[in-house]
C-alpha cells in the first residue's frame, strides 16, 4: 500500500495503532480489521456530523469499476473515468460523440484512405509537466496490441497494418505494427484497409496514450502511483474500492482552460434504488448510468423534467443455436422470430421509449439506413413451421430459453416471449435463468437453445454489429456459417465509396435478419441521464453514449 | 475446558482455516466459467492466454494451489481478479473495518434489543409484553431486509430528513444500517432468550429457590438469567461473524463499502482469489468465535463440561 | 395460564386438546391455516385465474376483477400469490423440518457423546459454516440438477419439474440446520449434566433411551422457537435462490420472489403497493399462524407450569 494515494479505512476511523500493524498475515489483516472497527465504534461516536468537503461535481456512475487502465478495461463505467485520465491522438465530442481532435490538433488522410498523418500539439503535456511526444503515442500502441498486455479490445488495432498477426502472435516484431513516428511531433498510421471511423477509434480507450515509466515499473498497480502522469483532463487522487473514485483537473492538460470542474467524485454502487434515492435527496448531481435507473420506475421518469432519454447504439436480441435442432432449420428460425411480439415488449416491459426494431443495427449509425428484418406476422409464422414439420407447435420438442438472472428486466423479456410462442405457435419453451459466469461461458460454448443476448456499438458505424457474425468472428456465438454474408460484410468494408459500402451492409444486414435469421432483434437501447440542466451542464444525448467529463459542470451553485 | 484442551482449541484453528481455504479453492474452480470470460470475445487467443499465464491460471490445478498456500503462509492473498489493481489484502483492510463498525453496533443493537424483549416474553408468558415481543420477533424475521431497509429510507430519511440516504462517513450514516441489520438478529435472539429463560423458570432449582422464598427478582437476575443465555450464547458466535464480515442487502442499500458486497460479487465474477481469501477471514472470525462461545458457555451455566 | 392450574386428572390427550382450545391464539392460528390450505390445494379452481394468462391490464390496483391487482405482463397477482404460496410453504415447511431433524440429532449426539466426538463434530459444522452457502448451492446446481432432472425426464416426464423442488428444499435444509445443531448442543452440554440424566445413565439406560427420552424432550422448546424462524428464512432465502437460477423458474414465482419484486416498488417516485403489501401480508399472516399454533401446541403438551 506504499505507492497507492491514502486509501484509509474511512474517514472517521483512527488509524491503527503500530503494535497492531505488526501482525501480519490474513489473520493479521482480520485481526487489524477487527481492533480498528472497535475504535471505529468509538470513534463513529465520538465524531461529530462532520462531512467532508464536496467535490464540485459528484455523479454516480455505475458499478465499481475493475480497472482504470484503457487498454484492458472494457466496462462502460471503467472507460468513462479512465477517459478522463487518459486520452488519445482523438477524442469525443460532447455534444455529437463524433471524434475531435485530442493529444494530435490536426491531421491529414492519403486519397485511398489508408495513411493518417497525426500532427501532435506543441502543449500536449503530461500532468507533471513533461510533454508528450510521439514515442509515447508508439509506445502505447504497441503495448496495446502486444498479446502478452491481454487488451481484450486490442481487436480494434487489427484495422492497422500487422495490427492482427501482431495481436494473433503469427508477427512477433512490435516494431512492425504499422504506427511510425516520421518527428518527435507527428505520428504516421498505415491502415489495412480503408476504415471511414478510424478517427473515432481513435478516440476509444484502447488507443489512449499512458505514461511509459509508471507503467513499466509499477505493474499491476500502475495506476494507483501516488503523482501517475496523466494525458487526460484529470488526475486520479484517491481510490477507494466500492465507495467512490476522487479526481482532480489536469493543470498541464492541454486544453485545462475548458476543463469546467476542479474536482469531481465518481461514485460507485450496484442498487438503481439507491442511486435515485440519493440523486432526489441530493447527495450527487447527477447519474450517469443506464443501469442505474429502477427500470420499473421508467414511465414516471421519463414525465420528470430532469430525466433525460436518447437512443443509442445498443442492440437486445435473441441467440439460435443454429447446431442444435430444430434450430438447425432457419424455417424455425424465423417462424419464432415472427411470432414475438415486439411492440408489447417494449411498451410493457422495457418502458424507456426503445424503438422496436426487426433490424440489428439501430437506425442512423453512421448515416446508415437498416433494412426490415421479420416483422411480426403469426400466421406466416405458423406456416412456415408446419413447412419444417410441427404444424401447430406438434412435435416440436421441448426447449430452453436462458438468460442472464441478475437483472430483472431479461425475466420479465423472457416471459413474454414465453407467452408469444405459447400462444401463437403452439410451442413450449422453459426458462432458463443462468448466473452471469455461467451464462457467458454456456453462451461461448454454444450450450443453449435460445439465449439473450445484446451488444454496445463500438464506434458510430453498422460494421461495430455486423462483424459479430462473420463465420470466423469471436462474438459470432450462434454457429451459424454463411459464406455469402462474409463476402458482402468484407466487400463493403474493402469499399472506399460511402453510400456504396452502406449499401452493401445493408444487404448484408438483409440477409442476416431474413434468409439466415440466427438471431432475432427485439429493440435498440435507450440511454438515460439524470441532471437538473438548470444546476448541472454539459451532458447531451449522443448515440455513442459518451458524456466526457471535462464538459460537465454546474451552472448554479448547490 | 482445561488449559490443554483451550490450546488444542487455539491451535487448530490454523488447521482448520486451512482446510476451509482448500475446499474454498477447489470448489470455487469447480464452478462453470472463468474470472476473464466476458461478453466480449478476446482480441485473440493469445490475449486470453497472456491474461491467464499473468495470473498463473494457465498452470495444473496442483501447482495454482501450492502457489496459493505459499502466498498465505506468507500472509498474502494474492491479486484480485476482478479488481485489476488491487490486492485481496489491500481490498479486505479497506472493507473490513466498515463492515466490522457496522457488526458491531448492529450486534449491540440485536443483543440489547432481543435478550430484554425475550426475558420480558418468558417472564410475562401469554401477557401483553408477551406479545408486543411476538409481534417484534415476527416483523423481524418475515420482513425481510430488502423490505425493511427501503422503508426506512423512504420514512426517514426522504421522508423526515434526519438521516443521509446512503454512504459512509459519520455516524449518522450508520443509523440506518444497523437498524436494518440488527432488528433482523434481534429477532433471533429475543426468541431463543424467550424460550431459554422459560425453559430455566421451569426447572426444579427455580421452583427449589422460589420455595425457600427467594424473591422473584432475585430469581431472575440471581439464578435463572445466566443459565438462560446459554441457546443465545450459542447463536452469538455464528451471529457476530456474520455481522462482522457484513451484510450484502445492507451494504448494497445503504452503499457502505464493506466486504458484504464481495461475498456474493466475488463469486459471480469468479474472483477466485478475493473469495478464497473472505472465505479465510470469514473461518477465522467464526472459529475465533465459537470457541469464545464455548467459554462462555462454561462461565454462564457452571455444570457444562466440556470433557 | 391459571385455567391449567388445576391438578385434576384427566386422559393426556384430552387434556392436551382442552388445553389447546383454550388457547385463543393458537385456535385462531390454527383456523387460517387450515383455510389456507384449503385454498392452497384447490389452487387455481379456488379462484379461476390462470397465473400465467398474459393481458393488457399491466399494473392495475386492485379492483373487483383482480383483487389483488395485476403486475407486469398484466398476470393475476391473486393467482400468482397462490401459486407462490403453495411453493413458498411447502418449501418452507419441508426445509425448516429438514434442518430441524438433522440439527437436532446432530446436536444431541455431538452435546452427549462430548469430548473427543463432540470436537470433531463441532469442528465440521464449523467448517459446513465457514464455507459461503452459493459455493454449496452452486456445486448443487451444477452437479446434481442436470442429472437428477434427466433421469426424472426419463423414468417420470411428470416430475421433472419436482426434480427441481426437491434439490432447492434439500439445499435450503442443508444450509440452515447449522445453527440449528450448535443451538441444541449447547443445551444439551448444560442438560447432561443433570442429576434426572446421570440417574438415568446409573440406572443403565441406554444413550438412545436417554437422548430420545430425556434431552429431546427438554431441547424441544427451544428447537422450535428456533424453527419457527427458521421458516420465513427459508422462504426468504429461496427468493436468493431464484436470483442464481436455483430456485423456482420463473415464470413461476414463489412469495419470496414475489416479495422481493414488490421490494422494487418503494421508491420515492411510483409506488404500486399491491405488489408488495399482498404478497408480504400472506407471508405475515402465515407466519403469525404457524407461530401462535406451535405456542398451543407446546403449551398443550408441556404446560409451563410443571416443573
């Protein structure tokens, strides 16, 4: 605990006496605990009211995040803070999500879309001074992409040339990675293809740039060293795990003019009820995260001023084991996917305003029109499961539905599509709710049925969906192999002309949701945030769900 | 108890932590699943295995866990898997003194609430104080804390004011969760005190004392009190370590940083580490416990033996 | 209870009828769980509302048509409540008799035989303790349900749904009988030391005779004060159970599953107390019930008053 900034047992606790910190080991540990909650008591009553001084801003964001560190974190609540701290050649904008520039203030892309220049700013400083140069840039890279850091996101790099033989091990020169640095102030990237929103993955947390030095001397605990040079906005100042996180403004930030807040405490929680309890009673500003709005309470927040709805790019959908019968049968497929009634599911259960949606994709990511998948239609759907040999739900062997149990909202889902298929099919189908780990690994293994399942866009393009189901793709999860979508999918992405590739995605898209149908869309998610806007500013809906901190402050005092 | 078999006692609580920490770490692999399965598939299957060697998942299940039993005889429990930057120790010095705060005023709230509604209960049997403590005993055990904890927020600190909603800090912030907690013991405990004393008023020593005209007060307080603790003495021990590793409900509503959320938590993620070591503290505690329970037991009814 | 003060002599079992007819409580307790039963077992036909019909009534307050409102998908919750209820009790009832049995005998053994045996006994729920209950529960799971259910499948296709029951009602018994056995232990380490029991022993009886004739009797009391709580813990904890996959499948519920999804409606914002108050009210009452009848019978049949 040397290097790690104060974490103290709270704030009202005395600290140990010496004697008692001699005593070593886990029992030590339960034995110190246990001398130190006595004083605890005591000092609990003894201690006046006394809170501490209120960071400007405090917001709760979620569940306890598992790291800060960008390329290995991959929960939402993890990048919102870590985003903070670190930053890329790019960054998000506020208001629209799209990709600013960040650490590089300008750049220029060859005509075939496949060299960026990046030109870094001369101010680009880390937070104890020193300036950020474009070895750094490099470094980060490569230490992103080398397999050995275990950056599950390090799939983004495989858009970089040697991007993927790096990260697969087949190249094991990290000096190959297709990332060079011509000056101390210029960066040069060489894609493998042309990529239209490479600029926004650069923005993601898998190419924020971290300071060399700490990292490699502090291992695992790098990010807690007490005085971490940051290249984001903000500094981590203490971390206490399940309570809250404090940072502090970035002075050497380049653009620490616009950095609004001075300080800002990130709570931490797992209960919606408590979040809202604790926004209404005043103890944080605002809330930041989807899941911690009690999904019951939708309606009635939605009518209140100061909760604010958006869609953005997630997709709840449901997973066919395309290996298993009678789900083998893309006649089956579809007939379930045309008996679910989706316009009761979102206006009954899910309550947040999601559009319904036949298709995969959620409409107008990066300027994309999605086609129609299988709109609900109950008697095509009979039909085309008397064609597959259960007319009238006969025969049809009994099955499993599995979901993930801890949140609620999959069950009440999960009922109604139960129902549906009752009802208009004729089928019977039991519930499987599954504990979390269980239910990734049965879903990797392709140990299911049917199983719910959802995906966060990456980056504001269909390609962040459409790439889940390519034969080979690591997300793919339903063993459904169609050579014809791999060569629509890779075509488009191979094609320089926008609306052409859209429109090939689009066809891919098609004949994902109709002919192969080894999923069924059911809607698109809605974000939620809850701010007075006339006490809190700087939050605006976008459908990368990115609300950057520096942008945030209050405009009235408490 | 004599002294050798008080220092058996005491030495074979080492043992037995032992043997809690290796089934905890068996069976916890046992489970489906892995600490770094996520939603997202990784990069590639040379990202997952970096990930694994880093934490020496990657070696027999015989190695991993002579590993783990040096690490504890040199008193670390390794790093959370979850928690990518902290230590399981590092983790349970911070959690461990809020839960244990928490424990213990909870554990005085249960006890000084239940042994006096219960002896009232006993000694007034079938009269109102009777029933008031029924009535006490039965809303602490059928409303559960999940039920309880809300109401008292949504009574008495939005409703009222008079207490933060949630959070950790002051004292004031702690009111709550120990009512929350402690009714629910204090319930158990007013039962078992109700129908130990009870049990004791029966027997022939008390009627023996009342007939040589000890008055009714000395009865209680002289003869039949210290006997009738005993079936709470025995639930104590298990109890307190319950409420000191903390409550997860609790914890969760009134967002107190303690180790009650890990319990659950570190086994939905698979933490191995984090589980095995609370499962560790957890045996400690208990086993530290039970045997202060035992002495109690002697100093509390003289005719027990533990011979 | 002075009306049972009368030393005449009557047949016991008559007696012990008088006796439990004179007590108002349990009387009354026992006249609402026979109704509850009746309604329990007639089910559905009792009120002629499938529980799993689905409508666009999402969320109606009670009215003459659902007089215990509608929930989510527009179900019944009077329905449902019934459905929960059977469930609930069954399991709660079955898992309390489970940890009461197994408890018991093994607390009398282990208080009885003392020493050595009672060490090692004492030690082993020590560590069944020790170990977190979701790493027992989940090896259950993970182990035995599939097989169980396959081989139900198999040989009854009726009960492969029982197949589940049976494993949560051994689970949630296996789970709470710990307690249950230190408790009666601890009394039973006070008990043999008295001078009826050592009479006993130079009389020649036998350890059987004596555990079963002189201690069980004499731990009862305090054992079912302990078990009438055990009740709504396992009807509570069954709600947990649900929360891993383990316990009643939805869409399925049980009171404690309906319990906790009304625990969701107390927030400052929209309250739908239907779906809380019913479901909690059924457990309250039942428990109020089950209480006070096990208050009549034990005064039935070990009146307070003999010594």
């Amino acid at each position: 605990m040397r290097d790690a900034p104060a974490p103290r047992p709270g704030a009202f606790l005395l600290p140990w006496p010496d004697g008692l910190r001699r005593v070593r080991g886990p029992c030590g540990v339960a034995w110190r605990a246990l001398a130190s909650s006595l004083l605890g008591v005591l000092g609990l009553l003894l201690a006046a009211c006394r809170p501490g001084p209120r960071a400007d801003l405090v917001l709760h964001n979620g569940r306890e995040p598992e790291t800060l560190d960008p390329h290995l974190l991959t929960g939402q609540a993890d990048g919102r803070v870590a985003s903070a701290l670190f930053e890329g050649l790019t960054r998000y904008d506020p208001v629209t999500g799209n990709a600013i520039p960040g650490l590089a203030e300008s750049w220029a892309v060859s005509s075939d879309g496949l060299d960026y220049r990046f030109n870094l700013r001369a101010n680009a400083a880390w937070s104890d001074g020193r300036p950020i140069v474009a070895d750094d840039v490099l470094w980060s890279f490569r230490r992103a992409v080398n397999p050995l850091t275990g950056a599950d996101y390090a799939s983004q790099y495989f858009y970089i040339e040697n991007g993927e033989a790096l990260c697969t091990g087949a190249e094991r020169d990290l000096a190959r990675l297709g990332v060079t640095a011509p000056t101390p102030r210029s960066v040069h990237v060489r894609l493998r293809n042309p990529t239209p929103f490479f600029l926004e993955l650069l923005a993601s947390r898998v190419f924020a740039v971290i300071p060399r030095e700490p990292v490699e001397r502090g291992g695992d605990r790098w990010v807690l060293q007490h005085g971490l040079p940051c290249s984001g906005p903000y500094t981590l100042v203490s971390w206490r795990v399940n309570d809250r996180i404090r940072l502090r403004r970035n002075p050497c930030y380049w653009d620490a003019a616009n950095v609004r807040a001075a300080t800002i405490d990130v709570l931490a929680g797992d209960s919606a009820h408590t979040a809202l309890n604790q926004y209404l009673a005043g103890d944080i500003d605002f809330i930041l995260d989807k899941d911690m709005f009690p999904p019951e309470l939708a309606e009635a927040l939605r009518r209140r001023p100061d909760f604010h709805s958006y869609t953005y790019l997630g997709a709840y959908f449901i997973r066919f084991n395309t290996t298993r019968k009678p789900f083998d049968d893309p006649r089956v497929r579809r007939a379930i996917g045309m008996a679910i009634d989706r316009g009761r599911i979102v206006s009954r259960i899910t309550r947040m305003g999601e559009p319904a949606t036949s298709h995969l994709v959620p409409a107008g990511a990066g300027g994309y029109q999605p086609p129609t998948g299988l709109e609900r239609d109950p008697d095509a759907a009979r039909r085309l499961l008397s064609e597959a040999g259960y007319p009238g739900g006969k025969g049809f062997p009994v099955f499993e539905y599995s979901y993930n149990s801890e949140a609620r909202l999959h069950e009440h889902v999960a009922v109604e599509v139960q129902s549906a298929l009752r009802d208009e099919l004729g089928i019977s189908m039991q519930l499987r709710p599954l504990e979390w780990k269980t239910y990734l690994g049965n879903m990797s293994r392709l140990d299911y049925d049917l199983m719910r399942s959802s995906w966060i866009g990456d980056y504001n393009d269909p390609n962040t969906f459409l790439d889940l189901f390519l034969s080979e793709g690591g997300n793919n999860r339903t063993g459904w192999r169609d050579a014809a979508y791999d060569v629509l999918v890779n075509r488009a992405n191979a094609t320089l002309d926008r609306t052409r590739r859209l429109a090939l995605l689009a066809q891919a898209e098609a004949r994902l949701l109709r002919e192969g149908a080894p999923i069924i869309p059911l809607y698109s998610y809605v974000g939620f945030y809850a701010l007075d806007t006339n006490r809190v500013a700087g939050i605006h809906p976008n459908l990368l769900d990115e609300h950057p901190f520096w942008a945030i402050h209050r405009v009235a005092p408490r | 108890m004599d002294a050798r078999a008080l220092v058996r006692r005491i030495l074979a609580i080492p043992l037995l932590v032992w043997v809690v920490a290796t089934l905890a770490f068996f069976l916890m692999r046992a489970a489906p699943g892995g600490p770094f399965d996520r939603e997202r598939a990784p990069a590639s299957r040379e990202v997952e295995a970096a990930l694994k060697a880093r934490y020496h998942l990657d070696e027999p299940l015989g190695r991993q866990y002579v590993r783990y039993l040096g690490g504890l005889a040199r008193g670390d429990l390794g790093p959370s898997l979850k928690y990518r930057h902290h230590g399981v120790n590092e983790i349970l010095a911070q959690a461990l003194p809020v839960s244990m705060t928490l424990g213990w005023l909870a554990f005085g709230t249960a006890m000084g609430l239940g042994i006096p509604v219960g002896a009232a209960g006993a000694v007034w049997r079938g009269r109102w104080p009777d029933w008031l403590g029924t009535v006490l005993v039965l809303a602490g055990a059928c409303i559960p804390t999940f039920v309880l904890a809300p109401l008292l927020v949504l009574g008495l600190s939005l409703g009222a004011g008079w207490f933060p909603v949630a959070g950790w800090g002051s004292p004031s912030h702690a009111i709550l969760p120990v009512m929350a907690l402690g009714l629910y013991f204090a319930a158990r405990v007013a039962r078992l005190m109700r129908e130990g004393l009870a049990e004791v008023l029966r027997s022939p020593f008390i009627l023996a004392a009342r007939a040589k005209g000890v008055s009714p007060g000395g009865i209680l307080w002289r003869h039949a009190m210290r006997p009738a603790l005993v079936p709470v003495v025995s639930y104590a021990g298990p109890m307190l370590a319950d409420l000191l590793t903390g409550s997860f409900v609790v914890e969760r509503i009134f967002q107190v940083p303690g180790t009650g959320a890990f319990f659950t938590n570190s086994f939905f993620s698979r933490d191995y580490t984090l589980m095995t070591g609370l499962v560790v503290v957890y045996s400690f505690l208990l086993l530290v416990l039970n045997l202060a329970t035992d002495l109690a037991h002697r100093w509390l009814d003289p005719r027990i033996r533990h011979a | 209870m002075p009306e049972v003060l009368h030393g005449d002599v009557r047949m016991p079992a008559r007696e012990a009828r008088r006796r439990f007819l004179a007590h108002r409580p349990a009387t009354l307790g026992a006249a609402f769980l026979l109704l509850l039963a009746m309604v329990l077992v007639l089910g559905p036909a009792f009120h002629g509302i499938d529980p799993h019909v689905h409508s666009n009534d999402t969320f109606q307050p009670p009215s003459g048509r659902h007089p215990f409102g509608t929930d989510i998908h527009g179900r019944d919750v009077l329905a449902r409540c019934i459905g929960g209820a059977r469930v609930s009790v069954l399991a709660g009832l079955m898992g309390a008799l489970l940890s009461v049995v197994i408890g018991t005998a093994y607390g009398l053994v282990s208080g009885y035989a003392g020493g050595r045996v009672d060490a090692l006994l004492m030690r082993a729920v020590d560590l069944l303790h020790a170990l977190p209950n979701i790493i027992f529960v989940m090896l259950v799971l993970g182990t035995a349900e599939a097989a169980l259910t396959r081989m139900l499948r198999e040989v009854f296709p009726g009960l492969a749904g029982a197949a589940r029951m049976v494993l949560m009602v051994a689970c949630l018994g296996a789970i709470s009988w710990l307690n249950t056995a230190r408790i009666v232990r601890g009394q039973v380490l006070a008990l043999r030391a008295r001078p009826f029991v050592l009479a006993s022993r130079l009389a020649g009886a036998s350890p059987f005779f004596i555990l079963s004739r002189h201690l069980l009797p004499n731990v009862l009391g305090v054992v079912l004060a302990y078990a009438s709580l055990t009740v709504p813990s396992v009807i509570l904890y069954e709600s947990f159970l649900s929360f891993l996959g383990m316990g009643i499948r939805p869409p399925d519920a049980s009171l404690g599953t309906l319990i906790e999804d009304g625990a969701r409606q107390l927030n400052p914002i929209e309250v739908r107390w239907w779906l809380l108050v019913f479901p909690g009210g059924l457990l309250a009452w039942t428990l109020l019930a089950l209480n006070a009848v096990a208050d009549g019978l034990r005064d039935a049949l070990d009146p307070p008053s003999r010594g």
